[in-house]
C-alpha cells in the first residue's frame, strides 16, 4: 500500500469511508444528492446556454451569472460522481494523486465561487451607484480580467495544499472518513504534524473568503447608503430589488461554508461527525442547485425568457390556431 522513503510514507490510495456511522443507509443518502446534482446541472447549463444566446442578457451581470454557474456545475462535478459511487457501488478506492487533484480543484473552485460573488457585488455597487458610467466602467475587457484575476487568485493560494500535504507520512492507514478529499480530512489522517497545514488553511480562507466578504460588506454598505438616499420610494425598491438575488446566493454559500470551516478546526468532538460530513456535502450542492432557481425566479429579465423559451413553440402553435 505504501511506498517512500525513512521521511514518509505515501500511500498508492485512500479510500473514503463516506458518511461513518450511516453505511447502512448511503444509499437513501445518495438520492438526494443525486436529485440535487441533476437540477444543478440541468439549471446552470441552462443558464449559460440562455445567456450565449440572447442578446437582452449580453450584459456584465449575467456575464458574472454565468461564469458563477459555470464555476458551480464545474464544482458539484469534481465531487458528486465520486460519491455517488461510493454510496451505490462502494468504490471507495480513489489514487493518491487523484486525491490531491480532487483536493485541489475543490478548494480551487470553492475560492473561484466566493470571489464570483465578489465580483457581483462590486457589479451591483457600479449599477446603483454610477448607473451611467456602468457600461464604460464594466467592458468585456475589464469582466475577463476580474474573472481571470479571480481564478489566478485560487490557484495561487491553493496550489501549496496539494505539497503540504503531499510531504506529509501516512503511517497510520489511509481510510479518510469522508466523501471527498477535502484538505483537512486528508491532512488528518496523518501521523505527522499538521499543524502547519491547518495554519496555512486559515490564511488561505481569509485571504479568499475574509477578503472577499469585506469586499461584500462594504459594497453593500454603500449601495444601502445610495438607495436611502433616493427620493422614490419606488425607486428605492426597483434599486433593492436587483440585488436581491445575489444576496440569497451569498447566504446559500457562505453560511454552510463557515459551518464546515469553524467546524474542521473548532469543533472538535461537540458536533458529530456524520452531520459535519453531511453538511459539506451539502456546501458543495446547495448552491449550484439553487442559485439557478433563484435567479431565475428573481431576476425578471432571466424569468420571462425561460418562460419564452420554454413555451415559445406553444405559444406560436396557438397563434397559428387563431389565424
């Protein structure tokens, strides 16, 4: 199983235990999460298919809408696939190298997610507070940059995950009990000192997410500011109103998103180990799940367009009917 030198031991494989404690019923957990990666799939290739294709919706807020919905369909399917054949098939075995690869893109995408969000902020910001500056301030130009800027970002800050824990010994097995390689679950498993990993796994998530929710907090702060600050109480609503969307998205990822991260470092024995697991299942599905429905419930521009595209051929039948 394990080959290396008198400084470590690196195992061929792990292999992820999945929920512990609920083997007996993984495969009832497996349908919902099924369920959810189909609608997350279905939802944000819809999206980015709606968005290529129609004019009206060639603008940077959707362009930030479909770069998030791809990030999140990317996400689910880094991990989901993995464990749906852990929890139906028991194929539980997944290559060390593999696992590290996992491992990063996860945590990759996870970063790429919040500083999406970030950049839709900071969109929303423009478009209330210099409505007729907005399209000279967000070119194209200035989106791909942000968005390139963002991934590089990720992938700057993540890729020392991959070799920290890669120099670490595994002599004590390699059964990781969870569903993924999650960075901490795999630095766990360990006999060595992980300390330093834990540290650096704290300074990565607050220069990514720390950052990134200050960058939220004060641009909400200034667009709540601009909308008081209108005359109308109509327009203070209409203003309000496109950000509404975004705002559920952020409270669909971040609030699992901290459950799972206090909870790896700080929880210690207090909270059980099945819900911990379940809950970072759940921080990976749940927003590329919702945020289809959300901003296609939400936003009005996306709403009457699916409803166009979804029932344009009916539509034309009837009139034809009627002629």
């Amino acid at each position: 199983m394990c080959g290396g030198n008198s400084s470590s031991l690196t195992p061929g494989f792990f292999i992820l235990n999945g929920v512990p404690g609920l083997e007996a019923a993984h495969t009832w957990i497996a349908l919902p999460f099924c369920f959810m990666y189909i609608i997350a799939v279905l939802g944000n290739c819809g999206l980015i298919y709606l968005i290529s294709h129609e004019e009206a919706l060639h603008r940077p807020m959707y362009y930030f809408l479909a770069l998030l919905s791809f990030t999140d369909v990317t996400l689910c399917t880094t991990t989901v696939p993995n464990m749906l054949c852990i929890f139906w098939f028991n194929l539980k075995e997944i290559d060390f190298n593999a696992c590290l690869a996992q491992m990063f893109f996860v945590h990759t995408l996870t970063g790429m997610e919040s500083g999406v969000l970030m950049l839709m902020a900071l969109d929303r910001y423009v478009a209330i507070c210099y409505p007729l500056r907005y399209s000279t301030i967000l070119t194209n130009a200035v989106i791909a940059k942000a968005g390139l800027t963002t991934f590089l970002r990720g992938v700057l800050l993540i890729l020392p995950f991959t070799f920290l824990t890669k120099r670490l010994p595994y002599c004590r097995g390699n059964f990781i009990p969870h569903t993924y390689c999650d960075h901490m679950s795999v630095a766990k498993v360990s006999c060595g000192n992980f300390k330093v990993n834990a540290i650096y796994g704290l300074l990565a998530a607050l220069l990514i997410g720390g950052f990134d929710m200050f960058c939220i907090s004060v641009s909400y702060t200034l667009i709540l500011r601009a909308v008081v600050s209108l005359s109308s109480a109509d327009a203070r609503q209409k203003a309000f109103g496109t950000c509404t969307s975004h705002i559920c998205a952020i409270v669909i990822t971040y609030v699992p998103a901290f459950f799972t991260f206090f909870a790896h470092r700080f929880g210690g024995h207090s909270i059980p180990h099945h819900a911990h697991i379940i809950v970072a299942n759940i921080y990976l599905l749940l927003p590329p799940t919702m945020n289809p429905i959300v901003y296609g419930i939400k936003t009005k521009q996306i709403r009457e367009i699916m409803i166009r595209f979804l029932l344009g051929d009916r539509l034309s039948l009837v009139k034809t009917n009627k002629s």
